[in-house]
C-alpha cells in the first residue's frame, strides 16, 4: 500500500546495498566417495589428465586443464648443443627478416647434420652476418668505456638505421661503429670527447667527426614532423641538434680517475656550471675548461693536484692548464658562489698565477 506523503515532505533516499567482496569457502573441498580420508590425498595425472585419488584409485575428475607452463627444456640431458626449448626468442628487431622459421637441429646422424647444413645455405642472410659483426665490435667499444647497456642497444639502433642509409656506402664499419657510440652517449647524457674515441676505435679524429655529421643528418633530419598526441592535439618533435660534452660531465670521470673526494669533485661541478653560465672559457676545449675547474677546485678545498697530474688524465697539456686558470683566477668573485663557500672551499688558498 502507498503511503501518502504531506506537503514539503522528503522522501530519503535508499541507500545502495556494497556488493560483497567474492571469497573463497574454504570449507568446501574434495573428498573420495569411497575411502571418505580427510584431509584427502589426491593427485594429478598429467598424462591422462586425470585427478584421483591416492589411496582407492578412484578417478574423481576427467579432462583436467593443465595450468603449468607449456614449453619444454632438455637442459639437463645437454650434450653440448643448445637447449632445444619449444619456445624460442623473439624476433629481434636489431636484425633482417621474420626471423621465425624452424631450424633443423645439429643433432647426431649424417642426415640430420646434412640436411642442418643446407638449411643453413639456403637461410644464409649475409645481411644479418655483417650486421652481427658490427654489433659484436659496438659491444667491445662499450665494454671498453664500461657504458651500461642501455647505449649499447642505443648504438646498435643507430648503426642499423644508418646501415640501411645510402650516405655510408664505402665508410669503413669500425668509423662507423665509432660514430655510432660517440652519438649514443652524446644523446644519453654521457659525454665523451673525440680525443678519447680516437684512442679507443683507433680511428682517425676527421674520419670520426664526418661520421657522426652523417649521423646526425640521417637520425634527426624528419625530426621537426608533427605528431598526434593523445587528445587529438599535435605536438612538434623538434631535434636541437647534440651539444658537446659539457666540462661538468667530464669533471666527474677525470676526478674519478683522480682518486678525489666527493666534495672536491661537487665544488668542480660547481664551477663548471657556473664557468659555463657566465662564458668565463668561452670557446675554449672542454677538456681544458674541466682540467682548469679540477686544478681550482683542489685549490679550494686543500686537496691539490698538480698540472701534470691532471695532464695524465684529461690528455691536455700543463701550460694549457695553467694559461686556462689564469681567466678563473681573474673571475674568482663571479665563480665562487656562497654555494660553493658552504661546501668547505676557501678562496685564500688559491695560488696567483705566474
């Protein structure tokens, strides 16, 4: 029966009952028809598929789905040949082709190794073998830097897509490996000079630097296209171009390989910066810039290395040191900020220069 409601009268509002969270009865669970054992001992029958009973026997469930995993490994039966899993990698996109045909195995018996070899004959990609080598000599290099694999893969991403470029025809693969990881550290952060490349890939400094002009011209030409976004907005995907390294990055490797305190090496990171902002070295190499800011920085803080000593390191000449802390000097007020004063640095331990 409705109820009648009076003038101005609100009705209020039902409240909506939770739905209740879904739990598991753990109270309800198998148990034999027949021997009725509680906690009941079953087990299952991959093979038949099958869930029965230990004790009677007596088959409980049929055509069970096996929930484990679906591949195979024959690692422990190995006699020297690969692990022949069902499943195998996946396509790698460093390489050409599908890159997912089945492969005969090299297994025992003359057929089997026969037929192995004409497989590999008719699937031989002499593409996929030049570029293997190319990422074994580009893994080497960064080895060599101790550079994570993150630019690693980085660098094999470039020489793959220069490699399909028509400018590289004729470029030696080791200048052109060179180019690949001088580029991949440029644009990860970790700044190399051309000086230290040419020590490592043996390599020619022009030969390198044309390289990596290429580089830049084939990677970032189609860069300044625009892009949909999500909303339907477009966005512009602009290529500033690769700045050289900065001397901030090269002063933490050079005080590394200097054995130096952390706070001597943040107070050379400061003056970098603050080098770099007011133009203090402009024009300048920026191995000299940060071999200026170590020598000034183990003034500073009392941890002194000599010209020669960081000579050694960052590969420029002791006069080209000095004649560069000759400008630091002169600006010392626009250099050593309360920042830097806070760190422990006292500017009445600067030497004058000769």
């Amino acid at each position: 029966m409705a109820q009648a409601l009076s003038p101005g009268e609100v009705v209020a509002a039902a409240m909506p009952v939770p739905e209740e969270e879904w739990r598991e009865n753990l109270n309800v669970k198998m148990i034999c028809k027949d021997c009725k054992e509680d906690p009941p001992e079953l087990f299952e029958d991959h093979a038949s598929g099958d869930l029965m009973c230990a004790n009677c026997g007596l088959v409980l469930a049929q055509r069970t789905i096996d929930m484990s995993s679906e591949w195979r490994t024959f690692s422990n039966d190995d006699q020297g040949n690969d692990d022949p899993s069902r499943v195998g990698d996946g396509p790698n996109a460093l390489l050409n082709g599908a890159q997912l045909n089945t492969n005969i195995a090299f297994g025992d018996g003359l057929k089997s190794r026969e037929l192995h070899r004409a497989q590999n004959k008719v699937n031989l990609d002499k593409g996929n073998k030049s570029l293997l080598v190319a990422y074994k000599q580009i893994g080497a290099f960064c080895d060599g830097w101790q550079l994570p694999i993150s630019i690693s893969d980085h660098a094999k991403h470039l020489y793959k897509t220069a490699d399909e470029s028509r400018l590289f025809k004729g470029k030696s693969t080791e200048a052109l490996c060179a180019g690949c990881v001088f580029l991949a550290c440029r644009q990860n952060g970790v700044g190399r000079s051309f000086r230290e490349v040419m020590e490592l890939t043996r390599v020619s400094k022009k030969e390198i630097g044309r390289v990596f002009k290429l580089l830049e011209q084939v990677h970032y030409k189609d860069r300044n296209k625009m892009s949909v976004v999500a909303g339907g907005q477009m966005t512009t995907n602009t290529y500033q171009g690769s700045a050289t390294a900065s001397p901030a990055e090269l002063c933490d490797r050079y005080c590394d390989h200097l054995q130096m305190s952390r706070p001597t090496t943040n107070v050379a990171n400061a003056l970098a910066v603050r080098m770099t902002t007011e133009g203090v070295l402009a024009g300048r190499s920026p191995l000299s810039s940060a071999a200026a800011c170590i020598f000034m920085a183990g003034q500073l803080m009392g941890e002194i290395k000599t010209a020669k000593e960081i000579q050694a390191v960052a590969r420029v000449s002791d006069s080209t040191i000095r004649g560069a802390y000759k400008y630091l000097y002169a600006e010392k007020d626009k250099l050593i900020t309360e920042e830097i004063l806070a760190r422990g640095a006292d500017p009445e331990r600067l030497p004058k220069p000769a």
